[in-house]
C-alpha cells in the first residue's frame, strides 16, 4: 500500500485539507514529515480498497511520532476530510453503496472520542441514503439525528489553533443545518445544535478565525431575549472587541428589538475600546429609537457620554452639511416631512426649513445667497398654508420647490467654487483635532494612537454633475499624505454602506476559495441619516468617458440614442413597444444601433493602457474576472440602472468598479416607470473585450464556481441583509408607502413599514436557493407600480420555449450551471437588452 500510494501521492494529498506543515512538504523537508505524507495517502487508498484495519494500522503508526492525542485527532479529521471530499467529487464513477462503504469503513475505526469526524461522516451518509434509500440499510433520518448528537457532544474547551480548521468545517455544517427545517430532530437537538455554534463560534473568533468572524451577525439570529443569553455575553467578553466593528450596522439595528439588551452591551464593550469607532454610526442610529426600555436606556446614556468625551464633530457636520445645494435640502426636507410628518409634527418640519435655508448664516455665502433671494416668498408661502391638512401642504411645498430649482441659476464663482465660500468653518480649522473617519473598518485590530488626523481643507474643490451634484473636497493629514473624499448630501447613504458590507463579505469569500475571482470595494462613511462620504478612487474614470473621448465620438452616441428613442417614439410608449414588436423587429433594430460604435472599442481602451502584449493580457484578465463577479453579485444584490456612468474603470489595473447604489434589490424593476429587466450588464462593449470568446465560454464557468463558493456563505449573506428590514432607510420606508398605496396593501399595519425590504430580501434568498432568473425578473415586473398589470413585459423576460433555454427550465434550477445559464442567456438576449429605457444604452 505504501508502494502504491508513491505512484498518487500527488493527487491524494492535494485532495486532503492538510495543515501547512504537511502541504508545504518538499525535498528539503524532514524524512518524519515525508513518512507522514505516505501514511496518509495510504490510509486513504486502504480505505478504497476497503481495508479498514489496515487503514487504521497506518494511522497508528503517526503513534511512533511525538504526536499528542490532540494531535492524532487532527489527523483523523483530516482522513475524514479527504474520504467525504472523495465521495462527494466521484459521483459520477462511484457507486451510493460503494460510496457508503467507504465512509461506514472510517466510521469504524474511529476512536469514540472523535465527535467531528463522526458527526460529518453520518450527516453524509444521511444525504447519500436520502437520495438513494436502497444503497444501504441504515434509516437516513436515524443517521442524522445520530450525526447531530456527535456534533453537539463537542467539547469547545478542545478548541485550539491547530485544530481550528476542521472546527470550522463543524461551524459551516452547523450553520446550514440551522436553516433547513428541523425535521425528526427534538426542540432539545435543536437547542444543543445552536449552543454548540455559539460556542463554536464565539471561541473561534477568540482564536482570530475570519470564517467564524463572518458567521457572527447569523449567530445573532439565535439570540431570544432570555436568561440563556447571559451565556452568551460571557462569551462574546472573551472575544476581543474590535472583531464586533465590522458588525456595529446589525448590532445597532438589534437595539429596538427584544434582544435589544444583549446586543447593546456587546455595543458597550466597542464603545468601552474603541469609543471613536461608534462617532458617526451611533448618531445615525441614535436619531430612529424611540421609546427604549428602561433596562437599554442606562446602557445609551453611558455609550454616548463615552462618544461625547471624544472628538466634537457637531460644527465638522455642519459644514460639511452646507456642501448640499439649498434646493436639494429643500426637497429632501419636504419629503421627509410627506415620509415621516403627521399633524402634529408638520409645523416642527416648518420651522426646521425655515431655520435650515431661510435665516440669515454666518458662515455660509451660498446659503445667505439662497436665503436673501427666497426667503420673502417663503414667508408668503408659510403665511397663506395656516391650517391646511398635511397632504395638500406637502403638495404646495413641492409646488414652491419647482419654482426655486427652474428659477435662474446662481452666477458663478470666479475661478471656480471655493470650500470657503460653502462654509468658513473650512478655512478657519487648524487644530488637527479630527481623525480622518473610516479607519475603523474591523477587519484587523485597531491603533487609534497611528490614525491619521485633518490638518487642512484644500481651497479648491470639484461639483460633479449628476443628480445630488456631490462635492469632491480635498484634505492634508497630519501624516503628510493629501486625501480626497466625496461628500454626499440628501441621501441615506447607510444603504450604500450595507451593500457595500455585503460585497466586501462576498469579495473575501471569492478571493478565498477561488483563484481568479475578487470584487473592487470602497469605503462608505455615513455621517449623518442624509449626509455621507465616499472614499474618492484614484486612477479611474468612467466606462462612458473612455468611450468617447472626443467630439466626433460623442456625436455618434447622440447619433445612437437618438435612432434609439425615434424607434420607440413609432409606438408610442415603451409599454405598447412591448405589446407590439416582434423578436425579430427588436433584435434586428438592436443590431443596428449597435454597429455606429465598434463593439472592440471598450477592448482598444484596453490596449491603449497597456505598455506591452504582456501588460495587456494582465489588464484584461483583471478586467474580466472584476466584471464576471460583478455581474453576479449585482444580480444577486438586484442592483439597478447600471448605465455606464456607474461603472469606473482603474486605468491602473484594469479593474472594474461598481459605484451608485441608489436601486438596489430589484427596486429598479418595482418602482421604475420602464422597469429594467436585464440582470446585469452583457452588452456589446463589455462582450468585445470578450472577442473571440463568446459570453458562454468566457463567463460561464468562473461565474457558476463563484456562484457555488457565495452559496456556502448564504447564511451569513442573508443575515447582514436582515439589516434592512430591522431598520429601513427613509428611502426604504418612502418606497414602502409609495408601493402600499399604488398596490393596495391595506393588510399591511399602519406604520409598519418592514414588509417591504423584508419581500425584497425575500427576493435575494430565491437568487441564492437557485431560482430561475427568468421567473424572478416575471414575478418581480408584476409588482411594477406602474406597469405591473401589463404581461408583455413577463413575457419577454421569460422568452419562449422554442427559443429560449430558460423558459424550458422550472421555477428552481437543478443546479448552479442551470441558473448561470439561464442568468447569462437573459442578460445577453438581444431581445431583452433591445427594450431598455435609452438612458442605459444597451447598444453599446
């Protein structure tokens, strides 16, 4: 046996989770270390060849060594590792029965005191009788409940570094165990299986495990409110505390609930460390509870006497308020007041935008320009509504609104906007008393005493031209490093920040279990419940910008979108498009706006960046595998309206970035007045890059792996989007009401607004349990509040069975190729893209 396991030693041992001591083998190595990589390879083909003695006379042999009895468990987890990894990867060649035989032959020479392996080997003969009942003689509901009994009597004390990793393997299969519904297990199976994580878990964390890191916000899930959770605490004390940063968003959205106790005293510990940590995530919380209980309230009360003895933000947030254009806040007030104002409060939101934009400001030229030209008919206007009811209030405000925004523009500064000019605050700072924000990111552990601090705010700044005109400012540090940020203004940029939570979650995933696979992220900072910053990234410019450079080429796109839009203006409306144009018609009018611009043009930029052939193939391929997993996490977070605006490209490095969350988790096909159906972007410049590969042999393959390595994680991937749906966004809590009232969801209780992101969610978990992108853009555009009633639009999401493999495919795919299959052939269909609203340009 030892003979033969030379001749595959390579393959049994890459196949095997070996520690690095083991794997990192080679010639230079001891002869004890080689002699250990020979028994296991023999082990394992012993095993095979269904010699259970043998196989066990070979691991004894590790005996002879200076291995402890912890140790020897190591290894008996690692040979266990290597049969169910065999088993699960043969499949196709190997029997259920031999397959049985193979794990029922380990079963039996393990000790009794080696609950991991036997817990995973029975939970695996479970599935394996599951699917084929005859292949054995053991009832598969018996074996598992006889796997989770194993894994529930392990002793968490035994927890070390060098065992950590097949712990993990037990924290995985107890995390996906706790999602199925708890069938022939007893309540107190269930309770020992969630004790047993917790420990787990929170021990592993102690011992610096990201994996069990990542599972915290799903351990949260578990808590109850009860005595059990003093356990807990006790616990989570142990664990050090910067490891519950990265988690603050879900354990303040936990704070109004009835584990509300348990999870500010975990927010205690942070604040207790790390008190600078909580300074603008706190505020932002602090301003939606209302009616605490009395047992939370003296917790609050100590945490923000801690924030309040740091750093006094509040005259850096006023400034960095007055970077909104006047008439932006003006809306953004009004709206909030249509969102949150009742009869009693509506005169409270008055005076808030009377003392806000219509008094005088010392500091601030911009807002006493506003102030002086509008304030006389504001008076008039505040004057006139006296006791009219809230709603046709909000309707003359808005009235009011349209008129300040369409008047005539401010005249411009000479020489350009100036940040004094904004706020004067600016130029007056000079005590280098603020930490640049966004260096708590929890991912390691925090040294406030090395955290860069402002020393100066630039003159100069920079107005971008979209909707919110953000303002990009510029900062010296006391490290004499010079930092750009872009501050946003009337948005709630905590929605930015939880997707972005949520793609950095999964970036760690891909680039940890795949080679080729990562996602370019970025720091969110939200300061207040409408003001934020975003973390400025060099070295990019748009996808759109590199497109069209010069005049000529712009023309041409004017020239494309204005072919588009007299195409559409033929029917009318977009709806009756849909109701009317044949495949053909649309695929045909597609092609041919499609061919004014090269569709390598996007591939050229590419090339033009590179400095040699070399250098190119290194651009691209960093180009791709950005793009690939972009498209799939977009898809699965429901990311709209990605026109090529919202795409930058790191001319750098060639990858491809993701900015502007402002329709996420389908809003863009519920709420739009055209509801997009596409699930991500498959166009012609992306496709060119491609060339000659065609979308299904470049995309395909990497897509589906990176799909398998986000479902191992969908647990914890479902527990960061609980956030939404336990404290929503105005812009949520705006879009639930909008959709009540255009709906009809009067069963919903007034005031309750979480069914809305909570159906949203809903949405993703379906993405994540392999549902049929097609059915889900159908199910979805018949929530549309505008167009929902109309079926053309389902239709052609589906396609048809005689053209289209994802109408042949049911409701839930058999597998993840079926799903990217299905996913890529809807993105890519010329049927499809060819009905977009024009703003997405989905010719080029």
């Amino acid at each position: 046996l030892l003979s033969d396991s030379k001749n595959n030693l390579t393959n049994d041992v890459s196949s095997c989770s070996l520690p690095d001591s083991l794997m990192d083998c080679d010639a230079d190595d001891s002869e004890e270390e080689g002699r250990h990589h020979l028994i296991f390879a023999a082990c394992k083909s012993a095993l095979r060849q269904g010699s259970a003695s043998m196989a066990k006379k070979l691991i004894q042999q590790l005996e002879i060594s200076e291995l402890s009895g912890s140790d020897l468990s190591l290894y008996y987890d690692i040979g266990t590792d290597a049969v169910i990894r065999s088993c699960e990867e043969n499949t196709e060649h190997t029997a259920p029965a031999e397959r049985l035989n193979q794990l029922e032959l380990l079963l039996n020479i393990l000790d009794k005191d080696h609950h991991v392996s036997a817990g995973r080997i029975k939970l695996k003969m479970s599935e394996i009788l599951y699917q084929s009942p005859a292949a054995g003689r053991n009832d598969p509901a018996l074996m598992f409940t006889e796997g989770i009994k194993s894994l529930t009597t392990i002793d968490c004390s035994s927890l070390n570094s060098k065992n950590i990793s097949n712990h993990e393997v037990v924290i995985d299969l107890l995390s996906s165990e706790l999602q199925k519904p708890s069938v022939g297990l007893l309540d107190t199976q269930v309770q020992d299986m969630r004790r047993v994580f917790q420990d787990l878990t929170l021990t592993a964390m102690r011992l610096n495990s990201r994996k069990a890191r990542l599972m915290f916000p799903y351990l949260l899930q578990w808590l109850s409110g009860s005595s059990t959770d003093a356990d807990f605490i006790r616990k989570a004390s142990e664990v050090p505390s910067w490891m519950f940063i990265e988690w603050l968003s879900q354990l303040l959205a936990f704070v109004t609930t009835p584990v509300g106790l348990t999870a500010i005293q975990v927010i205690a510990m942070v604040a207790r460390d790390y008190p600078k940590a909580l300074t603008y995530t706190w505020r932002v919380s602090v301003e939606d509870w209302k009616d605490l209980p009395g047992t939370i309230t003296p917790h609050v009360e100590k945490i923000s006497s801690l924030i309040s003895g740091e750093d006094d933000i509040s005259p850096f947030l006023v400034a960095l308020a007055t970077l909104s254009p006047p008439d932006m806040l003006l809306k953004d007030l009004i709206e909030e007041m249509a969102v949150k104002g009742d009869s009693g409060s509506q005169n409270s939101y008055l005076e808030k935008i009377t003392e806000s934009l219509f008094c005088k400001n010392s500091l601030s030229d911009v807002r006493n320009s506003f102030a002086v030209k509008h304030k006389q008919s504001w008076t008039a206007l505040v004057g006139k509504l006296g006791k009219v009811d809230i709603k046709k209030k909000v309707d003359e405000l808005r009235k009011f609104h349209d008129k300040v925004k369409n008047g005539p523009n401010e005249k411009k500064t000479k020489g350009g906007p100036k940040l004094s000019h904004y706020s004067r605050w600016f130029s007056k700072y000079t005590t280098n008393s603020l930490e640049l924000p966004g260096q708590y990111s929890g991912v390691s552990r925090p040294c406030p005493s090395s955290h860069a601090r402002i020393a100066k705010f630039e003159e100069s700044v920079t107005v971008l031209a979209s909707l919110r005109k953000p303002v990009k400012i510029n900062m010296l540090l006391d490290n004499g490093e010079r930092r750009s940020v872009l501050v946003k203004g009337g948005e709630d940029l905590r929605t930015d920040q939880r997707v972005m939570q949520l793609l950095k979650v999964m970036d760690d995933n891909l680039r940890g279990t795949l080679r080729d696979a990562s996602l370019r992220t970025y720091d969110v900072i939200p300061l207040t419940n409408n003001l934020g910053m975003i973390a400025w990234l060099p070295n990019t410019t748009t996808i759109k910008s590199v497109l069209f450079e010069d005049e000529e080429s712009k023309q041409v796109a004017v020239k494309a979108r204005l072919e588009f839009e007299s195409w559409i203006g033929r029917y009318k409306s977009y709806t009756k498009m849909y109701q009317r144009c044949t495949l053909d018609d649309v695929t045909s009018q597609h092609s041919k706006i499609a061919s004014f611009i090269s569709s390598t043009k996007l591939k050229s930029v590419l090339v033009s960046l590179a400095r040699s052939p070399n250098s190119f193939v290194l651009l691209r391929k960093k180009f791709v595998s950005t793009y690939i997993s972009m498209c799939l996490c977009h898809w699965i977070l429901g990311v709209g309206d990605r026109h090529l605006n919202n795409y930058l490209l790191d001319t750098a490095t060639g990858e491809l970035i993701g900015i502007d969350f402002g329709h996420v988790f389908g809003t863009a096909t519920t709420l739009l007045p055209i509801p997009e159906l596409i699930p991500c972007r498959i166009t012609p410049q992306f496709r060119g890059v491609f060339a000659p590969l065609g979308v299904d042999a470049a995309m395909r393959g990497p897509m589906t792996r990176a799909l398998s390595a986000l479902r191992q994680i969908r647990s914890v991937l479902f527990c960061l989007m609980d956030v939404f749906v336990r404290e929503p966004t105005l812009d949520w809590c705006k879009y639930s009401k909008k959709h009540s009232s255009r709906k009809g969801h009067s069963k919903e209780p007034e005031g309750e607004d979480s069914w809305y992101p909570r159906a949203k969610v809903e949405t993703a978990r379906k993405k994540l349990e392999l549902g049929n992108p097609g059915v889900i853009v159908r199910d979805e555009v018949k929530e549309n509040v505008h167009v929902g009633k109309e079926p053309a639009y389902g239709q052609v999401a589906m396609g048809n069975k005689a053209q289209h493999a994802r109408a042949r495919v049911k409701a839930v795919c058999s597998s993840e190729d079926e799903q990217v299959m299905c996913l890529l052939e809807l993105a890519a269909d010329p049927n499809v893209l060819g009905r977009q609203y024009s703003g997405l340009e989905t010719w080029l």
